[in-house]
C-alpha cells in the first residue's frame, strides 16, 4: 500500500531493477538497515510485496527521506519557527537553534553564480540593515530638532521675514527682543505699553502651552497609546525577551515624532532624548520586514535593536561613544562582541547623519560646548562629594514619588482624563515658568548657559542676570527656587501620556543646584580669601568656576534617578567637551549611585518595569535563592501531549482547551517519559500546512517520531520536526540558584522539571519572578498579558 507524511514536499529516486532479497545493496536499502536494524532483514522476509514498483511512495521512502534531512541538519527541529504571539517571552535557545540552521542551509552553497550572490547578501544584509536604521535615526532626530524649534519659537511670535524659519535663523546675530525681523505676540497685536505686552505675551505663551500638550495627549489616547512616556523601560523589557507588537509600529512611530515635538515645545519639563531610543528602535522594527534573517528571528533582530537604541542616544545628546555604553550598560540583555561593533558603527553613522543635516546651524555635535578658564583645586572636592551625596538624595526622592504618583494615576479615576490632566500641567508649567528667569526658557539652552562662564555666556537675558556679581546671592535664591519647582514639576510631567524623557530635566535639576553651590563657593572664596583653604587661588585670577559646579550637579541628578555610572561619564565628556574633570564627574557619579541605592536599588526604569507588569529578568542582578525547585513547583494536572494516538480532530481540541505557550511531549500521561517539547505556534502551523494536502482529514493521525507502526497504511502527519527534542530539564533537587543563573545567561523562557526521568512539572520565568518579588519585596507580582494588556495605561 501507498502511504505518505502530509508535510513531505519530495522524496527519493526509485532504484529500478534493485532486487532486495540479493546482490548489493543501494544506498537506500544501506540506510533503511542502519534505520531498522534487524526490523529491516525480518520486514524483507515476511513481506514480499515490498518491490521496486511500489518504493515510490511507501513507508520506508519516509524513513529515508527523513534520515537524509538528519544528515543535512544534523539534529531535528527543522520545522520550529520564531512566531511569537503579543505578549510571550521569546525562547533565546531556540531562535539560535534557527538561526543555526539557516547558517548551515546558506553554508551548503556553493560559491559560484547566483548561490554566490546569496551567500554574500546573507552575509552583509545585517550591515545593510545597520546603515538603514542610522540614516532614518539622523533623518528624524534632524526633523524633531528643527520641529521642537520651530513651535517652541511660536510661543514667543514668529518671524515677519518667513514665518516657517526658526527663530534662530530668522536672528542670527541679534537677540529677538531686538531683532527687527522677529515679531512677538504685542508687536502683532499692536500693543505697545509694559503691562499690556506683559499680559498679551504671557497669555499667548500659556495658551500656545495647553494647545501644544493637549494636542499630544490627543494623538496618543486616538492612535497609539504606546507613544507615551520616554519607552526605554518598554525598550528594555523587549531586548530582555518580551514581545509587544504595536510598541514599535509605524503608527506608534509617526505618534510618538508627532506628539515629541509638541509636547518639548509646550514647555512641560521633559526632554526628547529618551524619546529617541523609543524612536530608533522603532526604525530597527520597520526596517526589520525587509530581511528575513531578522524578520523571522527575534533573538536576532534584538541585536539589532541593541544597536539601534545607541544609534538613539548618540543623535539625541550628540555622544556616538556614550550611546554604546548606555545600549551595552542600560537597556541590552544579549551584548555579543558583534552587536558592540555594529552598535559602533550604528552611533558613528547616525551622527555623521545628523552632522551632515545640521540642525542647528553649528555644524558640530556638541550641544552644550563649553570652555572654562581653570582647572579644578583639591578645596573643591568636597563640595563636588556633597553634590554627589544630593544628587544621589533628590534622585531617590524623584523615583519614590513618582513612582507612587504613577501607581495612583492607574489605580484611580485619574487615568481617564489624559487629555485634560497633561493640559492642566502644561497650563501651571508655563504659569510658574514665566515668572522665573531660569525657568521661562528651554532647559537645554539653560543647561548650556549654566554650565558656561559668565565670559562666554552671551547676551541672553538669563545670562545677564546670572553673572551679575552684584546679585550673587539674589542669583542663588532664585537658582534653589529654579531647582525646586522643576523636580516638582518633573515628578508630576514624567508619566503623563505624551512622549516625554527625563535626562534634560534631571540634568536641568542638577545644573541649577550645582550653579547655586558653585556661586556660593565662589562668593566664599571672593570673601575670605586669605583662608588656607584658598592658597592654590592666590595666582590665579579665576579661582572657582560656577559652571563646573553646574557640570557635576547636572550628572548627579541624572545618576541618581537612572543609576547610570560609566556611560553618563562618557556622555558628559562628549557633551561638553571637557576632559580635564572627568575625575570629579566620575566621583560624583559614584557617590550619587551609593546614595541612591541605599534608598532601593532599582532604577526610574527598573520601577516603571515592575509597575507596568512587564515580566523582565535582569541578568545584571546578583541574587541569593535560598530554595529548591520543589519549593516552587506548581502541583497539579499538567498539560501534555502523548507520542502516539493523536489526531488532527484531538490536538486541535487540547489545544483550544490549554492555551498555554508549548505543551510537553510524552511517551504516554502514566509514564510521562520525556520526549521531547512542541511550540503551540508551530504546532498549529503544522496543523495548517497540512491542510494543503489533498489527503488531509480531521481524523489523519498525528505522530510526534519518527518510530512509527509499521502497519500504518493511511496519510499521516509526522511533527518531530516541529519538535525541540532536547528540552533542558532539571530535578526537584535543584538549588534554585542554579536555575535562576539557567534563565538569566542562557535565557531561558522555561524549564522541564523531571524526577526519576518522569516529567513533573515546568518552571517558568514568571515563576522565578513571582518567587523574587515574595521573597525580596514582600508581595505578589502581576504580569501583563493579551487578557489585561488595557489595564496597562
């Protein structure tokens, strides 16, 4: 009889004229006896209806055909697949288990005419992809600078020459309360007396505020919810393993360039430079469809995200260098030696794009360039230890409130006026800014202006005001009054839904209280300068530069609320310029992060993971797991599938009934002898492709080995190839530390528990979740899924 597996797409020439029964054997005969064994010498005896007539199609072709696929591939698994449904944690092992297979396919080639071309292309395509995401991350961070300008210098007027230039190329040389070709809101309305120009451009600065803010809010509830917030925790999340599928869509894209620029511009106290990485690694996902290598291997293409959220950080702060640091330290999980080199070349492209586009009429990189006059003294170093200590203080302060004022806007009413909430803020933003010198403008020419020296300054009225020497102490009033209001105002901004980041204000934060500290040593050692303390002043005309004071205060913030340390170093050198304190940057970097963590461990980042449900694994934590796997093993019925007796009719059922990730394959439910494990996407698809066949019915008979009756005479589906196996499997007896270590370096989404070789159990990465948050933090932990994912926002 004529019997095929319907997933075969070819099988094996017929040897014509063979007889079986003497003389030597074929290559297929030679295979089927290493196959059967003594099976085949019996089955040729009692079955002499087995002819070269007949080996066309039968049992023993299949055999064949599949010992041939395990000699190319060298081990099953040739049908598993990396589709992921929204939601699930992606299998590392498994996707490099594909991604090895494709290698070798590709490998099998040979070097000559068009395979040649594929091989190259399959070499290169990852650089090519690389070069895509750079240009498209200088495109964008171009457009978003000349955008934030554009509407943020409409809150002021707007230019009566062309009214779509900036301001700043409408006045290049002049400031614009004396530039001719600017016109502010008084001048258009004719109103020429103080108070009424007071009135009419205060007002229009307010209103411009909520339009813009409520504007951005709108966008984000009507199109794409995942457009708020900076997105480096959601960012980390996925790198880490987890799947969310409308997070890096196009239309989150277009929202989130959209909603960024007319939330920077409404004056809120929020940056764009988190933003970006959100923005970058949206390209990465975009451009991802068009090579396979990545589109169909998530593992994969995370390691282009990787290098496409430095490629963020480098157009964001102009820092190519500290963009690798901050993917490789902050938000990676899988740093390969490859993905560092391509994250280098990634930050190194976007920036020459960038550069090359010019957004701000410089022509250089540096956004807060400056140049001091002096060194720093010895003296000095215990007011930088002190800014580090504040730093470190002010930036626990920030997470613990924050993340308690986002815990309330979720759990409350308050979540369901978005709109009306960010236009409020953005109302008392603008209201409170006015009335302050430091805080009227943008916070990055403030934090540029703050971190200069008076001889450098300009002729910006802040400028003015902060090197007047005859209003030192007026100057640092107003400076711990500037610092006050934005970490207030921060706390209440970050969380809002709008695209929103918080370095620049955290740097803002820090460079207004390290200005204040700085005046105040200056003032000291103007004062009494005859003091010990002061001797290395004494041939110096510059002794104590407020602007350093500002530099170090500004990291320490930012330390604080991020816990970054090394690539925030090498971020404010590139930012600034300055070499010659990166030993004081470094110590007050340090000091912040011990501070902070005194108060918790956990980053700004790390707190909105947990308190968004994201089930994250963090393998840069070290943790001591004082338990076994017994101790957390759920017992109970598991859900598994049995070698033999399955019919299409029957998995489709199990599987409508257990809707789990994979299921466990057994030899039967009383022996529960391990076979192996199969996806619950690939098994479906398997199901689905073999729909195809002409033969397909609901009772076809499912097979999960190759070990199949002898007897069997109708079509089957043999689905060991969609099958892991070689699942990792422990025992009860295993520490818990041992398995903690499996998940976080070989990332793991789930391990087979076995006891005297019967299965047991699975424990999950969930599960080493839950057992750290009862542990550690007291409490039971949540994790989003497509059942609660609108309960998210």
């Amino acid at each position: 009889m004529e019997q095929r597996g319907l997933l075969d797409h070819e099988f094996m020439e017929e040897d014509e004229g063979h007889e079986l029964t003497s003389g030597p054997r074929s290559k297929k005969d030679t295979i089927l006896s290493s196959v059967l064994g003594k099976r085949f010498d019996w089955f040729i005896k009692n079955n002499q209806s087995y002819t070269p007539t007949q080996q066309g199609g039968n049992f023993f072709d299949r055999l064949v055909y599949n010992k041939e696929e395990e000699e190319e591939k060298e081990e099953e698994g040739k049908g598993l697949s990396s589709n992921y449904n929204d939601f699930d944690t992606i299998d590392w092992t498994r996707d490099a288990m594909i991604d090895r297979y494709q290698r070798e396919k590709i490998s099998k080639l040979e070097n000559k005419g068009f395979n040649l071309i594929i091989k190259t292309y399959f070499r290169i395509q990852g650089w090519i992809y690389i070069l895509l995401i750079a240009a498209a991350v200088g495109v964008l961070a171009a457009i978003i600078d000349i955008g934030v300008e554009w509407f943020w210098g409409l809150r002021f007027g707007y230019c009566a020459k062309h009214f779509w230039i900036t301001p700043k190329l409408c006045c290049k040389e002049t400031p614009l309360d004396e530039c001719e070709d600017w016109q502010s809101w008084s001048d258009i309305f004719h109103v020429n007396n103080t108070a009424g120009s007071f009135v009419i451009n205060q007002a229009l600065y307010v209103v411009t505020a909520i339009l813009y803010a409520g504007l951005a809010a709108l966008f984000v509830k009507s199109f794409a919810r995942y457009a708020a917030g900076s997105g480096i925790p959601e960012v980390k999340t996925i790198l880490g393993g987890f799947v969310i599928k409308s997070f890096n869509s196009t239309q989150t894209l277009i929202v989130k360039i959209v909603g960024l620029i007319l939330s920077v511009s409404s004056g809120l106290n929020l940056g764009k430079e988190g933003p970006m990485v959100h923005i970058a690694t949206c390209c990465g996902e975009i451009f991802s469809r068009f090579f396979s290598k990545y589109a169909n291997n998530e593992a994969k293409k995370r390691e282009i995200l990787s290098a496409a959220a430095a490629a963020g950080v480098s157009v964001a702060f102009g820092a190519p260098i500290g963009g690798v640091l901050f993917s490789l330290e902050e938000v990676s999980y899988y740093f390969p030696h490859k993905t560092l080199w391509r994250s280098f070349f990634c930050t190194t492209a976007a920036a020459l794009v960038l550069q090359f586009m010019n957004p701000f009429q410089t022509g250089k990189l540096v956004i807060f360039q400056v140049k001091f006059q002096t060194n720093w003294h010895a003296f000095e170093l215990p007011a930088f230890l002190l800014l580090g200590v504040l730093g470190g203080l002010m930036g626990a302060f920030f997470i613990k409130t924050n993340i308690r004022l986002y815990s309330l806007r979720k759990s409350t009413k308050w979540k369901r006026f978005p709109i009306q909430e960010a236009m409020v803020l953005a109302g008392i933003t603008a209201l409170i800014s006015y009335l302050n010198v430091y805080t009227i403008g943008d916070s990055g020419e403030l934090i540029g202006l703050l971190f200069n020296e008076c001889a450098v300054s300009g002729d910006d009225p802040a400028a003015k005001e902060l090197c007047n020497a005859e209003s030192a102490m007026s100057n640092i009033i107003n400076l711990f009054l500037a610092c006050v209001i934005k970490l207030l105002l921060t706390i209440f901004t970050i969380g809002l839904k709008i695209p929103s980041g918080l370095y620049i204000p955290s740097l803002a934060i820090g460079a207004c209280l390290g200005r204040a500290v700085g005046i105040s040593m200056q003032e000291i050692q103007r004062i009494h300068p005859e003091w010990v303390l002061f001797n290395a002043c004494k041939y110096s005309e510059t002794c104590v530069s407020p602007g350093v004071y500002a530099m170090i205060g500004a990291v320490s913030v930012l330390g604080g609320v991020t816990r970054m340390t090394i690539s925030l170093v090498v971020i404010m050198f590139e930012i600034t310029g300055e070499a010659q304190f990166i030993l004081p940057i470094m110590l007050s970097v340090m000091i912040s992060k011990w501070v902070g963590d005194a108060f918790g461990a956990d980053s700004i980042y790390d707190e909105l993971i947990q308190l968004n449900e994201f089930p994250f694994l963090d393998n840069k934590t070290e943790r001591s797991l004082k338990a076994k796997v017994s101790d957390i093993l759920k017992r109970g019925e598991l859900a598994v599938v049995e070698l033999q007796g399955n019919t299409v009719r029957s998995l489709r059922e199990f599987m409508e009934n257990n809707k789990y990730t994979g299921y466990p394959v057994v030899t039967t439910k009383q022996d529960a002898q391990i076979v192996g494990y199969i996806a619950r996407s690939d098994l479906r698809r398997a199901l689905e492709k073999a729909k195809k066949n002409a033969s397909y019915t609901e009772n076809t008979r499912c097979y999960f080995s190759s070990d199949i009756p002898l007897a069997e005479s109708s079509p089957f589906i043999d689905l060991c190839p969609y099958m892991n196996t070689s699942p990792i499997q422990i025992t009860l007896s295993t520490p818990l530390n041992i398995v903690y270590d499996m998940f976080k370096k070989v990332g793991l989404r789930h391990v087979l528990v076995a006891h005297h070789s019967k299965l047991v159990g699975i424990v999950t990465k969930k599960d080493i979740l839950q057992y750290i948050a009862i542990t550690y933090h007291n409490k039971v932990r949540t994790f989003i899924s497509s059942e609660n994912k609108e309960n998210e926002m």
